[in-house]
C-alpha cells in the first residue's frame, strides 16, 4: 500500500489548534505523511 500525502495549510486567521489539531490525529497513522505549508 502507498503512503498518502496530507497537507494542512496555515493562514493568518489560524489558532495553533486548528493545525495542530488533525496533525495530531493524523500523525499516528503510519501510512500518512503530515506536512504544513504556508506563505512565506
């Protein structure tokens, strides 16, 4: 089975539980890589 790819994308308006939230979750299964993006 392929691993899948998440992205969890971070905006100005963002509290850290919106982020860090479904991070936490998703980082628990091993087929899942977690990544954040944002603007830089």
């Amino acid at each position: 089975m392929t691993g899948l790819q998440v992205v969890i994308p971070l905006f100005p308006k963002f509290t850290a539980l919106d982020g860090v939230g479904p991070y936490e979750v998703l980082q628990r299964i091993p087929s899942i890589d977690v990544t954040f993006v944002g603007r830089s």
